[in-house]
C-alpha cells in the first residue's frame, strides 16, 4: 500500500468515536420558523374555539371553463390587507393541483421549486366541471364520479374525496399560515401601539398573556414577539434574513389511513413512526434539508443528503399521496390524534404552497399518478446494476490494477472500480495527481479491457486557486455563488478554499457539459485524461461546506435570479446532478446512457441515475435501517439506491461483512465502499468459509440481474418501485403494513428477507396469502394462509432467506463471468414456481444495455406463461412477444409505433436459448414432457409426501435444454 501515509498525512483528522455532532444540526427549537409553526399547532390543540383565520372571499371565485381551473382570493382575518390567490386545477388523471402564493407583496415568494422537479405541465382536465356553491367549491370526476374536490371557503379547507368519504384534507385543523412579507420597521411601529413594551423570551405567564392577548389581537394566532423574525443565530453562525419571516404552515391529514410512507430521507422505520400527539416515538419532527450528517444516527428523524417531500398514506382500503412541491427546509410532524387516521403537519421556510393530492385508490396508481408528475427512474445502464467497488482510496494506477486482478484470481464478478477524491491533485477534480496516477488513461483502457468501468468522483466545490482551470473559468463567466453583499462565496472543503457553481444559472449549464468532452475543440479544455467509459460520482452536493452553518451554505447566500440559498436549499444538489447526467451522456454521439452516482437528491432525481444512502456506519443498526431507507427511497419513486456495503465508517468484522453483502446483493445499486482509515476489505481479502461465501453472494446477484434489469424496465414504465415493500404488493393485507426488513423485488415474485442481525441461524418471514412460496435455493416449499402467517426459514450465515412466490416464473442466468457485459450471449435458466392452482407468470426484458437504442425499438420483451390445462393433465409453458401488444409502455417512457421482433438487438440475441426450466411443484411425475413436438429430456424429483398441501420439499422437474429461443414463440407440455 505505497502511498497511503502520504495521503493519511494530508487529511484532516477525523474523529475516531461514533457519534453524530447531534449539534453541528438543529432540532426543531432551535430554527425559529419550525419553532413557530409547532407553537401554532400547540396553541390550535390547547384552544376548544380554534379556527383557522384564512378563508376564500366568494366574490373572487373564478372558474376558468376551457381550463377547468379555478381560482380565488383568499385573506386572512388577522391581516384583513394583505392578499392571497389561491388556484386549484385537476390534472387528466385526476391529481388535484392545489397552489397558493401571496399576491402584490412586498416581495415575491420563491415559486420554482416545481418546474425543476416536475417533467412538463401537466395536462389539465377538461372534462371537470366546477360547480360553486354559497361556502364552497366543488368537483365531481373519475371512475363512476366517485373523486370529489371540495374547496370550503370559512375557513379554507381543501378536501379529497372518494365515495363520499374524506382521504386528504388540507388545513382541516388549521394550522395554514403563510407568513405574508413585513417590514421591520412596520412591525416595530406597530409594536410600539401595543401596552407590553417586549416580550420576554422565554414563555409568559397567563396573566401576561392575556394582556398580550388583548393589546395584540393576532397573537393568539401568531404567538406573541417576533421570533426569529429578522435575525437568527445557530452556534457561532448568524442568519441574516434580509427578507424576514416567509414561513408556509399547512396541516395535512389523511383520515382513515393508519400508515403514512415516505418522505425520505430519514434512518426511521419504513411505516413512519409518531412525532407529535401522545406516546410521540420521536420528539422532533421530520426534518427535510439537505445536510452532510457526519456518522448519522440509525435511529431519528434528522435530515439526511436528499430530500423527496412525497408522502403516501395508506389503508387497506385506500392508497392515496402527496407532493408538496417545495425547495426550502421543511419539518413534517406525524401524529395519529384519531386511531388509523393520520395527521400531518409541514412547516417549511419559505416558498410558495404548491401541493399535489394524488387519489391513488392504489399504491400502484399513486405511482403511476406521481411519475406523470416528476417522471420514472431512468432505465440504468445494465452494467450498473452489477457490484460496484469503491474505497476512499484505490490510491494509484498500479492500485487499481492489482485490485481488479485480485478480483479475477478469485473469480470474484465485479463490474465497476471506483476512485474516491485522492485521484485529484489536491483535490481539483478532473485533474489527475500525476505522481499516484501517473497513465490514466491506460488505466482506464486496462479496466475497459474486459468490459469493466470505472467511475471517478467530481465534486461541486471548486479549489480557488489560479492554476485550476475549471475554477477560473467559473470565475471568468461569473457562474459562482455569491454572498449576500454580492461577493464570491468562500468555504471551506476538500480541496481547502472554494467556491461554489451556481447551477441555477443556465449560463452553467452547458459550460458544465463541455467540461467532459474527452476530445479538445480548438484550445478548449477537454477532459482528455478520461474515457467515454469513466463515469461518475458527484457527492457533497447538499452541498457540503465544512466551515458552514450545519455543514452547509449560508441561507443568506445569492442565486441566479436573486434567490437566497433558503429558498432552493434542497433543489441545488439535483442540480448539480442533472448537468453532470447530461454532460455524461453528451460525450458521445449518438449518446449513450449516464451513470452518476449522487448523494444529494430532490423529486426528480430519479430521472437521472443512482443515489446512496451517504457515511454509514459499519453496525448491525445501520445495516437494518439501511433496508427501510431504501424502501422508502422507493417509495419516494427513487429506486436506483443502495447503501454503503460493510458501512462507511469501521471494520466490519468478517460474518458482518457477508450479511452486508446479503443486503446489498439485494439492494438496486450494489456498491462496497469505506472510509479512508478503515482496512481494506475487498472480497478476496476474506478468509473461508466467508470469501466463498460472498463468491456466492455476487453470483447471486449476477445470475439474477435479468430480474433486476427487467424490474427497472418497469419503474422506467410506470414508476412502480424495483423493490416494493408489503404493503405495495398487498395493500389489502394489514399484516404486511409494517413490514420493513422483507420485501419483493420488481414484479418478479422473489420476497427477500436479508439478514441484519449477528449471529442468526432462523428467522421468519411473513406469507400474505394462502398461496405456497418456494424456499429459492432448494424448493422447500412453505404454504401462507388468507390472515397470513410466519414460517421459520433457514439463515445460516451462507443462507439468504429468499422464497419465490407460487405463481411466478423467474428467469437467470447461471454461468460465473468476470463482468456482467460478458453475459450478453449466455443462455437462461427458468425456474417456474407453480401456484397452488398449477399456473405461473414472468417476464424478462433484455436490451444491448448501454444506448439507447431500445426507445427506438431495440429490445426484447418477453412474457412467460405456465397453464393447467385439460383438467390439469396437462401443464404447458409458453413464451410470447408481449412489445408489439404494449407498445406504448413498451421501454423507458418512450411510446413506439410499431415494434419488429427481428430488431437488430433481437437478432443479435436470436441463438441465445432456455438452457433449463426447472418447474417447482408439480402434483406428480410427469408422463412426459414435449417440446416442438419432441420428448426432451428431463428428470424429476418427488417431493415430501405434504408438499402437495405447501409443506416440505416440493417437486423438481428439471428439463434441459427445451429447444427455446429466448427471442421467439414457443410452447412445453408436460403431460401428467
Ligand atoms: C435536467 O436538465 C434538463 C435540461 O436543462 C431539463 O430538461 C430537465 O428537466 C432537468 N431535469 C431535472 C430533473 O432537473
Ligand atoms: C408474525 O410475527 C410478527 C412478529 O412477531 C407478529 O407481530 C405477527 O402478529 C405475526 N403474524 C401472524 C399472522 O402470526
């Protein structure tokens, strides 16, 4: 390990305890706007005559009948002058669109947060007829006009109906409160008028109150004083204000629905516990704002890099959802003050309200009704779904080599190597230090060698020095981010003194793109020390600042247009995404799909690659809650997501390791990384049992990464997530509601349940139906039941407890290869996992992986179908097109026109045949089994003489070679 010392000498120390700086964040009492808006609700519940002082005026209601849009004035009685329009439209699908912003202000409320997260405007209803009343306004659509939108006007409340009952309810408690814009100096006049000269700090008594009360007629909605108003400080940092308080309260409440999902990111329990009302599990609220949270905790509500403020809300009744379309910091308390009703309470810095109210009835719907929103997870390169290995540092060339050879001696697949910042001199991104990485290119040439990439970190900061070109021309083109007063802004980083890209500034934007060009244009710079096949990871985007207040940029702090650094907080590291994305794929021509990693995120963000779940540590808990994140990652229709394998921080110990690797082969994105004092712990590195062990895990992953690729082609499609937790699956059984540690990947029937505890030979996993699941790797069969049930399974330290759900046919692909490209012409396995009815359905999508070739048509989408037949004598398996029957789902959101079976992939792929098809649970043996007219060959097993009711070793029938194509029709019968 020649060089490490040298790095080790130039970092900053790091300490070497597991803690958080809880303090380096805040907690609610410590941001004066989420200070306020839990002081109002506080004030809302104590009060039994509490009603909301923000109501429509009647004269001002506006029905645009060729939009179907319908707008209002709205005032509140305790600043009777100060105006507020309201605009609620109902979209094609049925999502209802509710926004309201204050109107001739003294400034302007920051409105965009939605044009960066959403595709397009969406289409509006013109079938929607709004029909206005004495008190309100309302409309009737959907299937059987069974939605209902409800516009009350004294006070404003805003309600989704179905059939007649009340799914989502804005402002139902009242707690809605746009802090409209004031003076300083208005306000200090007005408090002059008032008997009480100041109020003190901390808490009046009644009495005082009262006074207070009476003199003040708006502090029993507004609190008494003005705090954090013009000023606030945190630690040794002051915010400066300049606009004063702009705060946006809304209580939103969904009754009947006992489970809210969602608004990640957070290390929290998937089914969101309480922070508000009795028994409140956490204290704080839900805090979304975008934060470096050095070693976080596994357990709490604390910011994290991302932020996606979609929240589901769900019964086994009804699914239903909500977008709140919003880019500053925002805290969201959950409290169930009904039992199964849920109300939420979002308290957001500044901004306007821009709500989205998805009426689901199911998860599904509510996917589908968000991607149409902000888009589907963009079909990833295929080679990306493989296992990624990173560390801070593969510190030079030769590093690199040796690792990737380790790799091959061991016969270990991997498909990605990873350089952390050290590959930078001094930290000034796309400049190689010379001295570690002397030949990069040839680097990069011997990974490509065997269809292998490599991904290399750009981060956001810039080194301010004069010899880093990449800085200069930001300065030149004056695309950084200034301070209040109109300066460049300095913090610190990585690299020491740096400044920030504005990428608000569309004047960024294809500057940014120009700077991955590998060849040069004139005297331009390119990035020759690269390849069209070095990808990339773009971290710290929160962004990261470590001289910052909370390890970030001052909210004070200027963007393109004049916005402060609050108002967009958690839009900027999306981004920065977006442009690296698109620079990524610009390289070439005709372009090919990106990969960059990131590790702050926004709604949206799905649109542009792989995400991570940030510095993790390297504990059982971290592990564990790393499952629910990604869950609720997916949930928040972020599926390309994956946390840190063996943790960030810390020396796993070697059974560790091997569950992490359980987690990880079973997670969307699949990559090991650690930090820079651990030590290594690249697979090979193992001693056995556990190298082989982890062998057998990354073959797992490869032999099932049709499965993967085919469940991303779904998301692609209809935004349904690649894993889906119970609740998505079965939204009517309550037993799964809860369930955060087993969950289904894509579409496919595999329930997974990953180890995350140490020492574990068992476990349970849950059945919610009275359907037989298959135990994967040796066909144990366990039968559910309709109220559902827990089976004990097998979880030695080489087992991961992983069932096929009856009813499902998953295809494989078994033969060991280095890299998943070298896959292309291998042949499949299926594996044909009967129901209790004798039928079973799956899909495998294929296309060449990296172009995007497929929206032009380039693929292959298959359907494979097993039927009981002739009274079940007769079991047949077919494959069939199922791309010329859905053309307008067929890939990635792209509708075709037509699609032709013999596309250039398809024929490329044509001599790729079904090497084997096992069928599990057969009720006999068969007589005998016919393909194309022909007895093939085949053996068979019988199973346990109970395995007939779903209990113990099921049948195996193993065909092989069934003269299948993957690429055409067929037909297999198995007469019995
Ligand atoms: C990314 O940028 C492109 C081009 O500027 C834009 O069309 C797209 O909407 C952006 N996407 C996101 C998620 O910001
Ligand atoms: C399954 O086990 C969990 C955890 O012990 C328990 O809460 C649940 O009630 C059980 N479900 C059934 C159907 O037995």
């Amino acid at each position: 390990m020649r060089g490490l010392k040298v790095i080790l000498l130039t970092l900053v120390a790091l300490p070497a305890v597991f803690a958080v700086k809880s303090h380096d964040f805040k907690t609610c009492s410590q941001a004066a706007f989420c200070r306020r808006g839990r002081a109002l609700a506080t004030r809302a519940r104590e009060s039994s005559s509490w009603t909301s002082p923000y109501s429509v005026d009647p004269a001002s209601v506006t029905i645009d009948p060729t939009k179907a849009t319908f707008t209002a004035g709205v005032r509140s009685s305790i600043y009777p002058e100060i105006k507020f329009g309201l605009d609620v439209r109902v979209h094609e699908d049925g999502v209802v669109r509710v926004r309201m912003d204050e109107v001739d202000g003294l400034r302007k409320r920051y409105d965009e947060a939605s044009s960066w997260a959403l595709i397009a405007d969406p289409e509006i209803s013109r079938e929607i007829q709004w029909t206005v009343a004495k008190d309100a306004v309302r409309a009737v659509y959907g299937h059987n006009n069974n939605i209902e939108v409800v516009v009350a006007y004294e006070p404003l409340k805003v309600s989704l109906l179905r059939n007649g009952q009340e799914q989502i309810v804005l402002n139902g408690d009242g707690l809605l409160h746009m802090e409209h814009f004031r003076t300083k100096e208005a306000v200090d006049q007005e408090k002059s008028g008032w008997a009480l000269p100041e109020a003190p700090e901390e808490g009046l008594d009644l009495e005082d109150a009262q006074v207070v009360m009476q003199m003040n007629p708006r502090s029993w909605f507004e609190g008494v004083g003005d705090d954090g108003w013009w000023e606030e400080t945190f630690g040794t940092w002051t915010d400066s204000k300049p606009k004063g308080p702009e705060s946006l309260s809304i209580d939103i409440n969904f009754p009947n629905h006992g489970h809210v999902y969602g608004i990640p990111q957070h290390a929290t329990r998937l089914s969101l516990p309480t922070t508000a009302g009795e028994d409140a599990y956490y204290s704080d609220p839900y805090r979304l704002y975008n934060a470096d949270v050095f070693e976080y905790l596994a357990d709490s509500t604390m910011s994290l890099y991302g932020s996606i403020p979609v929240m589901h809300a769900h019964s086994a009744e009804s699914t239903v959802a909500i977008f709140n379309a919003v880019g500053s910091e925002t805290w969201i308390d959950v409290a169930h003050f009904v039992p199964k009703s849920t109300h939420t309470h979002w308290i957001s810095e500044s901004g306007i309200m821009d709500i989205f109210l998805m009426p689901g009835p199911t998860p599904a719907d509510v996917f589908a009704q968000y991607a149409r929103l902000t888009g589907t997870s963009a079909l990833p390169a295929q080679w990306a779904l493989g296992y990624h290995q990173c560390r801070w540092n593969y510190i030079s060339s030769d590093d690199v080599r040796d690792v990737q050879t380790r790799f091959d001696e061991e016969d270990i697949p991997v498909d990605v190597f990873w350089l952390d910042i050290e590959y930078a001199e001094d930290h000034k991104y796309f400049i190689w230090d010379k001295k570690s990485f002397p030949d990069p290119v040839d680097m990069l040439h011997d990974v490509e060698a065997i269809q292998r990439k490599m991904v290399v970190i750009v981060d956001p900061h810039l080194k301010r020095t004069d010899n880093y070109p990449i800085y200069q021309q930001a300065k030149d083109l004056d695309l950084l981010i200034k301070k209040k007063d109109g300066q460049e802004y300095e913090g610190w980083c990585w690299p020491g003194s740096s400044a920030w890209v504005d990428f608000f500034n569309p004047a960024s934007w294809d500057w940014w793109k120009s700077l991955f060009k590998t060849m040069p244009e004139g005297d331009k710079w390119a990035w020759i020390d690269s390849t069209e096949n070095t990808y990339i990871w773009n971290d710290m985007n929160e962004p990261s600042i470590f001289n910052g207040p909370e390890i970030s940029m001052p909210r004070d702090n200027i963007h393109y247009g004049g916005w402060e650094h609050r108002d967009v907080h958690n839009i900027n590291g999306m981004l920065f995404h977006n442009m690296t994305a698109q620079a990524v794929m610009h390289r070439t021509d005709p372009p090919k799909r990106p990969f960059v990693l990131t590790r702050s995120f926004y709604a949206g963000s799905q649109r542009l690659g792989a995400m991570w779940t940030g510095d993790n540590l390297g504990t059982w808990e971290h592990m564990a809650v790393g499952v629910s994140m990604v869950l609720s990652l997916n949930v928040g229709g972020f599926s390309f997501s994956g946390s840190d394998v063996g943790g960030f921080f810390g020396n796993p110990e070697p059974d560790m390791l091997v569950r992490w690797y359980g987690v990880g082969a079973f997670s969307p994105f699949f990559r090991a990384h650690a930090h820079i004092d651990t030590k290594r712990r690249e697979p090979y590195l193992l001693e056995e049992p556990y190298k082989s062990i982890v062998r057998d895990i990354l073959r797992l992953r490869y032999s099932l990464l049709p499965v993967w690729y085919t469940a991303f082609r779904e998301a692609s499609v209809n935004g349904l997530p690649v894993v889906r937790p119970h609740y998505v699956v079965f939204p009517q059984d309550e037993g799964g509601f809860d369930l955060d540690d087993q969950y289904f990947v894509g579409g496919s029937g595999l329930l997974v349940k990953p180890i995350t505890r140490k020492d574990v030979t068992e476990t349970t996993m849950y059945l919610p139906e009275n359907e037989v699941y298959y135990d994967y790797f040796t066909g144990h069969a366990y039968r559910g039941a309709a109220t559902g049930k827990n089976v004990t399974v097998p979880a030695e330290l080489h087992q991961i407890p992983l069932l096929i759900r009856g009813g499902s046919i998953v295809p494989t692909r078994e033969r060991p290869r280095r890299a998943s490209p070298l896959m292309k012409h291998d042949p499949f396995t299926l594996r044909v996992a009967l129901s209790t009815t004798g039928t079973a359905r799956g899909e495998l999508y294929l296309d060449e992986g990296e172009t995007f070739a497929h929206q032009a048509g380039q693929f292959v989408w298959r359907a494979f179908e097993a039927t009981a037949e002739k009274g079940g004598k007769e079991i047949r398996i077919r494959s069939r097109d199922l791309a010329a029957r859905n053309l307008d789902t067929a890939v990635d959101g792209v509708a075709l026109t037509t699609y032709d079976a013999r596309n250039a992939f398809a024929k490329d792929v044509a001599r790729v045949r079904v090497e084997r098809i096992v069928v599990l649970g057969l009720s006999r043996e068969p007589r005998s089994v016919v393909a194309d007219g022909k007895e093939v060959h085949w053996e068979y097993k019988a199973g346990a003489a109970a395995a007939s009711k779903g209990e113990g070793t099921a049948s195996m029938l193993l065909v092989k070679d069934p003269h299948a194509s993957i690429t055409t029709d067929w037909e297999i019968t198995i007469h019995l």
